[in-house]
C-alpha cells in the first residue's frame, strides 16, 4: 500500500518516466497518471500489440499521453525541444537576458514565457489548468494566447492548448 506515495515522490522528483512495460492494471501506469498530473513528460517502448504486458502502453499512447521511443537518445532530443525543463540554476537578470536573445528568434513577454512553460508539447492543456499553474489573469492570459497562436508557438485542438517547439 506504500508504492504509490513512493511512485508519486519518484515521479515528482523526475523529468520524465519511461515505461517499458505495463499491463492494463498496474503500478507503472499508476506511475505514469502520478507523472501526468505532476506535468512530467511519459515515454514508452512500444511493444507488441498483442502481448499482455503491452495493453497498458497502448493505452498511453492513444490517449495522447506518452512518446513512443526506441532509445536513451530519442528520450534525449525530445527533452531538449524544452530547455526550461532544466533550469535548475538561479542566474542573475543579466545572464537570463542574454540566454533568452539567444533562445528565442521571437521576443516573448514574461507572460508568454510563463504560459509556454507550463504547455506541453503532445498533451493539450486546458484553460483552467493554465489559469491554475500561472499568475495570469483571465483576461490576460486569453490575450497572451491570442498572441502565441499568432506567433505561431502554440495550436488549439478541441478547445485545448498545445505548444508547437
């Protein structure tokens, strides 16, 4: 009865989970929904379709929730399309300018910046769970987006938002 409070600190403690294998039942997709909730980012290895052990992938990857990968370097380029995933470091004003001109081709507003963190690239999030995760206004924010689709950053699927790099 331990293993999913231990699960959730893993997952809240990790970038990313990865999971191998997973019957429809089991502790890795419990693993895997604690890491959702927390906005981790969930890796598969696909398996065959018609083994036991791969039915709890397969779901994960038709709901949109996982990546499907073949190695430790897929994982890698994937985590490097969202370099704010690993700002660990405090850096003084002036050095987060700097990286920011180089990041960036588009100059973004504090506000864009802080709703492009909190997007993901495969699972759309809705308005509320970005209003929750943000400092934003209503209002505000409904603008800010407005200007992210614009930009091109950022698409709407089924009323959803999704970030596009």
């Amino acid at each position: 009865f331990h293993f999913p409070q231990r699960n959730r600190i893993i997952s809240g403690l990790s970038i990313a989970t990865l999971i191998i294998e997973a019957p429809e039942k089991s502790g890795a997709l419990i693993t895997a929904e604690l890491a959702l909730e927390q906005g981790r980012e969930i890796f598969v290895v696909p398996g065959d379709v018609d083994r036991q052990n791969s039915q709890g992938i397969l779901k994960l990857l038709q709901d949109g929730g996982a990546y499907p990968v073949a190695s430790g370097q897929d994982i890698i380029k994937i985590l490097n399309k969202q370099p704010h995933l690993f700002n660990f470091s405090k850096k003084t004003n002036k050095q987060s300018q700097k990286n920011k001109k180089r990041d960036s081709p588009y100059k973004l507003s504090p506000e864009e910046s802080e709703i492009l963190s909190v997007l993901k690239i495969r699972r759309s999030v809705s308005i509320d769970e970005i209003i929750s995760k943000t400092s934003i206004s209503t209002e505000k924010l409904l603008t800010v987006l407005s200007f992210l689709e614009i930009k091109n950053l950022i698409i709407t699927k089924d009323g959803k938002y999704l970030r596009k790099c």
